[in-house]
C-alpha cells in the first residue's frame, strides 16, 4: 500500500482548543495564544515554503489518482 502523507497548511499558527477558544474572547489584555515558531525568519520561510510544495504535490497525486481510478 502506498503511503500518504497528509500536510496541512496551518502549521505555523496555534490551534486552541474549544475551551481556550472560549477563554480567549474573555482576554481583553492580548497575547493569549503562542504560535508555533523558528529561530529565524528564513528557517520559518523555508519551512512555510517546503510545506507549500508538500501540498501542491498532495494536490497533484489526489488529481493524478482520481483521473487513473475513472
């Protein structure tokens, strides 16, 4: 069986729960959420940037697959 890789395109941003979720229309003071970083600005781009291909080719093999099924 062929192995798929399933990227997603939010890895960059925090994914609250429902309760924080809730709790955060309570924080009027800010910075209730950290998101997921880098040590640099180039190492976050490359990542965002390796993340964007991953997709595209996710994209292309489902389209690919799809076309070979019918």
């Amino acid at each position: 069986m062929e192995k798929i890789n399933q990227f997603n395109t939010d890895f960059l941003f925090s994914t609250p729960s429902y309760l924080e979720g809730a709790a955060s229309a309570f924080n009027l003071a800010g910075g209730f959420y950290s998101y997921n970083g880098s040590e640099t600005e180039d190492d976050a781009d490359c990542k965002a940037i390796t993340n964007d291909f991953n997709m595209v080719g996710d994209d292309l093999r489902n389209a690919i697959n799809s076309v070979v099924k019918k």
